[in-house]
C-alpha cells in the first residue's frame, strides 16, 4: 500500500541516518574529490607534465596524478566524515596524509633507486646511506603509532594500531606492481568494511570511494596511484580496521601484516601474475 511504502522509506531513512548515508556520502564525498584532483592534476600539473611522468612495466608512459588525488580525496573525506569523535579525524588525517607524502617523497626522489623492501633500505642505512625508502618506512611507521595512540588509550592497543595503519600502508603498496592490483585491493579490501557499524563504516568508505574514482584509469595505463596513493589508501585501510576490531582483532591483523611484509617479494610477484 502506498501508505505502507511511505513508512517504510521514513523508517529506513530515519534508522540510516548514521549509518549507511554517513557512509554513501564519504563514499562519494572520496570520489568526487579524488576526481576533481585528478582532473585538475592533468590540465595544470605542478612543475609541468615531465616531473609526473613514469614509465610503467610494459614501457608505456604514465602520469602520477592518480596517487596525490587519492591521497588528498581520502585524507578529506575522512577527515570530515559525519559523526566521527575529533580524535579519530584527526588520526585519519594525519595517517593518510602522512602515508601520502612520504609516498610522494620516494615516487620523486627514488625514482631510479632499484632497491626494494625492508632489508635493502635498512643495509643503505647501517653504511650511513638515507634513502627515500628508509625516509618513507620511519616516516609512515612513526605516523601509525601516533595514529594508533589517538585511537586507542592503553599503550599495547595502541601499538598494535599503529602497526595495523603502517602494515596496511606497506601491504597496498606491495601490491602496485601492475595497472589496477593495489586500486582493485583497496576496493576488496574496504568493502566489508562498508557493512559495519561506527567509525569502521566511513572510514572503510574513504578510500573505496577514492580508489574507485581513478581505477579505470590505472586500469586504461593513463595514471599510475603510485607509492603515494598505494601508501594514502592502504593506511586510510589500516584506519578502519583498527576502528572495527578490539585488542584480539587486531593483534590478528598485526600479525599477519607483519608475515605480508616479511614476504613481501613473493607477495608481489603473485599480484604481478595475476
């Protein structure tokens, strides 16, 4: 009856009000950014095209613009998604953008640096050597822990999320080694995140929505997300986790992020074999 129709959309707009709009609107508030970036990006890109340009694993020629665009298109969204206590928008914000620049740092400096993983970058350090990698894994590890401890009181808790935010961060960017495996993960990864209930919900559905609005991109080999996107998107990941999971949850996604990273080579050429 259309009586009965009427009370049942005002039932579920009144119970979804916190839940699912919250949601769909940081959802598409990510896109909508991330795209507005991206495209802006492209038409003025800072410093010209040439300082952008990468050339991919098939030899083609690709811009970055995808990486900062989702890093900035996530950080915003999940920094004003409703109804998040300010702690938690500030450790978002701090987290993504942090994961972002130092991401953004090495996709610049490191460009010809063929030194990959843990190991090579903390070898270069022990012999005085710097490198953007070592700048980006004390970078990234120091803003999850500081992360962590806004989001969580007891310092083991807070531990364990701040590895869970760093982890995530390494994890997605283990995965970039083709066009649309770290993107396709993060879509993958924050989907059942979107399903649950408090800050998990928004904060899963920032970087799904900027991950989204660039996949056909990276997939179409015209953009490239980068370390900056792989490293913005996959802590903004670790963000929400950390938000669903109480101190059992997370020591469990600790621990296997720190397996994903110490396999971290075979890891990826399994996404390269896909």
């Amino acid at each position: 009856m259309p009586g009965e129709g009427r009370s049942g959309v005002a039932a579920w707009a009144e119970n979804g009000r916190g839940r699912m709009p919250g949601r769909t609107r940081t959802l598409l508030g990510a896109a909508g950014t991330t795209r507005a970036a991206y495209e802006a990006l492209r038409r003025r890109p800072p410093g010209g095209s040439a300082r952008w340009q990468r050339t991919n694993h098939a030899g083609r020629t690709v811009d970055l613009h995808a990486g900062l665009a989702t890093a900035a298109g996530t950080a915003l969204a999940a920094a004003t998604a409703p109804r998040l206590p300010a702690r938690t928008r500030t450790a978002a914000a701090l987290a993504v953008l942090a994961a972002g620049a130092c991401g953004a740092y090495d996709d610049a400096a490191g460009a010809g640096d063929l030194r990959r993983g843990f190991r090579a970058h903390l070898s270069a350090l022990r012999t005085g050597e710097i490198t953007s990698g070592t700048v980006k894994l004390f970078g990234i590890g120091a803003a999850g822990l500081t992360a962590g401890a806004l989001l969580r009181n007891r310092p083991a808790d807070a531990l364990l999320a701040g590895v869970v935010i760093a982890g995530s961060a390494h994890l997605v960017n283990l995965l970039d080694v083709r066009p649309g495996r770290a993107a396709g993960a993060v879509l993958a990864l924050g989907a059942p995140g979107l399903l649950r209930g408090g800050a998990a919900g928004p904060l899963s559905a920032a970087p799904v929505g900027a991950a989204a609005a660039v996949l056909a991109d990276d997939l179409g080999e015209r953009t490239m997300i980068g370390d900056a996107g792989a490293h913005a998107l996959g802590a903004a990941i670790g963000l929400a986790i950390v938000a669903g999971n109480g101190r059992t949850g997370l020591a469990a996604h600790a621990a296997a992020l720190i397996a994903a990273a110490a396999a971290g080579d075979r890891i990826s050429r399994a996404a390269a074999a896909l």
